[in-house]
C-alpha cells in the first residue's frame, strides 16, 4: 500500500524574473567600469586664436633638401656645393626658426652623404627634420638615374 506524507513536496522552480534583475545590474556595472577606464586619446591640434595675425607670406616655412649621386646637394631644386649647405642652412634657420627640414636622397646616394646633410641640419639648431621615402621612379626627374628595363615577359605555353 502506498501512502502519501503529509508534508506537501515542493518542487523546484527556477525563478527568471531577479536573475534578469542581476544580469542587468551586471551588465550596467561592467558597462560603467570599462567606460571609466578608457582614456580618450586623440591628437593634439594647435588652433590659431581669432586674434592672431596671418602669416608672413614672404617667410619660408619649409625647405627640401635632395641629396643625390656623387654628393650633389640641391635645395628646393636648386643646386648648392656641399661647403655651402651648412651656411645656406644658417640663413634659413635665421630668417625662421621654426622652418622645417625634408631631407631626400636618390637610390644611387652614398648614406655617409645623407648623414653630412642630417649633421649640418643638425649644426645649425634646426629641430623639425622630416625624411622623405618613396619609391623609385623610372621617370627622369633631374639628377636621377632610370632603372634598365626588366626582363621581357615569357613566352606563352604552347597549346
């Protein structure tokens, strides 16, 4: 005979509604704390202020200096003898101490050429020094050597 407790049994239930709550409030506090923690990072700009005066169109601001085979130093693409660079330089930073350098060579330029360009750069106090890097070109553009012709494409297979 099978007898039934008086005790009523009570099955389990898994109530959804506070695991909603408590899944909220963790996502909002997770949220919070990862938003306090980032650090927005951008790039500083210098704005002129609205009283400022224009620039002086007659200042230059910025020089570049192509170094190329055998030495030859050219200025703004205009030739300069390499006892000169250093005083040309002088003249520059004097009229503008803000002016700013691009220095360029050729693929045929000696390295130790570029670094007596960089060391007068260097002499004569200018700090705003930029390095222009581009591809070769096969173009003649003044003081540059063009490459030979590659070698000519294959043949197609035979069918």
């Amino acid at each position: 005979m099978k007898m039934r407790s008086p005790i009523p049994k009570k099955h389990a239930r898994i109530e959804i509604i506070p695991l909603i709550d408590i899944m909220f409030f963790l996502l909002a506090s997770f949220m919070m704390v990862s938003l306090s923690q980032t650090h927005m990072k951008g790039i500083q700009v210098n704005l002129p202020a609205p009283n400022s005066q224009p620039a002086d169109p007659t200042k230059k601001d910025y020089v570049s200096i192509r170094v190329t085979e055998g030495g030859l130093v050219y200025f703004d693409n205009e030739g300069v003898l390499s006892q000169d660079v250093k005083s040309k330089l002088f003249g520059l930073q004097k009229a503008n101490p803000d002016i700013k350098v691009s220095i360029s060579a050729e693929t045929n330029a000696l390295h130790g050429d570029v670094i007596a360009v960089l060391d007068d750069v260097r002499d004569v106090q200018i700090k705003k020094i930029g390095y222009q890097i581009k591809p070769s070109s096969t173009t003649g553009a003044p003081g540059t050597v063009a490459a030979p012709p590659g070698p000519a494409a294959p043949p197609p297979p035979p069918k």
